[in-house]
C-alpha cells in the first residue's frame, strides 16, 4: 500500500506510532503494551493469578496450565490434529490428559514427592492440579509465605513440563533427582532476586 508514496510538504509529513501518547514507537513501549493486554486476561474464577515472585513467562505458564491450554497429546486430538499416538511420551501407561502429564505420570509424581520431601510437606497426596497451582496443598500463616510455596510449585510444573518436552523433542528426560536440582536452583535464582531484602538460603 505504501509502495511508491512519497513523504511530501517539506518534510512536515511524518510516521507517527498511534498507541503512544507523544507518537514515537519504542520496544520497551510495545512490551509493557502487550504486558498489560496479556495480563488483563490472567484472572480466573477467583480473581487475578499472579505470583511476583516468578518472571512473567511462568505466570503465563501456570495460567495456561489452569486454563488448560497445554499442547497435551489429548489436547491436540480434540483439535482435531492427527497425531501417531495420544499416549504419554514418557511413560506410556494412559492417555496424554494435562492431568496425567502434570500430575500421574509416574515420573511428575517422583518430582512432586521429592519436592514435599524438600519442604518437609510429608508425602505427596494431593492429586488436584487446580489446589496445587492455587498453593494450596500446605497451610501457611502468612500471605508471603502461601505465594513462596506457590512459586516453588510453578516452578515445578514448568520443569516438568519441561522434562516432557526434552523427551518428546530431544529423546532424552531426566530422572528426578535432576529435575529436584534444577528445580531448586532455578526457584532460588527466581524469587530470591525478586524477594529484595529477604536473605534466602
Ligand atoms: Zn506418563
């Protein structure tokens, strides 16, 4: 559309990028833009899901998750995608449901129990996604301390999301003392640099 036209009257002709108040387009402009319309649509049944102590792209991961909005093998099927198999890459014991992929395959429970272990929480027994990613699968008397625990078990659905998309994609998954390590490493890099005046160990 613009081909051949050209800027004309002196130069008073000029782009001008319309979602700016004074008109000039800038990257860190465009992503707080896209910031707040994606986080406009993260709410749920009750109310806004955010977690300030994790980077916004596992914010989005947990809502995606809650809002079941997986690429799981079953997902895909419903949309009609035709796929070899609907069965679970990593175990193949059952169809690829997001519950089977994130909580009873054998080895996300491995995972989720060596992360209650971790947490002095006991064993692993609570079996609704929905409870886990609200953080509440542990009582806690403060509302940080709720948010802490939360973070630390999105972090661990999203290593094993992570661990199920190695294993479709590069062969490979790890075993869970592994996926307790980088979980632990990870979460700790995350909400300690976010905790501000908070000393983490
Ligand atoms: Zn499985």
């Amino acid at each position: 559309m613009i081909q051949g036209f050209e800027l004309g009257f002196g130069n008073r002709d000029r782009w001008r990028w319309s979602a700016a108040s004074d008109d000039t387009y800038t990257v860190k402009k465009m992503c707080s833009i896209m910031e707040q319309q994606v986080f406009a649509h993260i709410t749920d049944s009750d109310g806004i899901l955010r977690n300030h102590f994790l980077p916004k792209k596992i914010e989005i991961f947990a809502w995606r998750v809650i809002k079941r909005k997986m690429p799981v093998r079953s997902e895909l099927d419903k949309r009609g995608i035709d796929l070899h198999s609907v069965r679970c890459p990593l175990c193949d014991d059952d169809v690829e449901s997001i519950e089977h992929c994130f909580i009873f395959c054998k080895s996300s429970m491995e995972i989720w129990e060596r992360v209650h272990n971790w947490w002095g929480l006991g064993a692993f027994t609570n079996l609704s996604l929905n409870e886990i990613l609200r953080g509440n699968t542990a009582a806690y008397t403060t509302c940080e301390g709720k948010l802490i625990w939360q973070a630390i078990e999105w972090v661990c659905a999203y290593f094993i999301w992570k661990n199920r998309n190695n294993k479709v994609f590069h062969g490979k998954s790890w075993c869970s003392p592994v996926a307790l390590n980088e979980i632990q490493i990870k979460s700790f890099e995350w909400i300690s640099v976010r905790a501000k005046k908070k000393k983490l160990d």
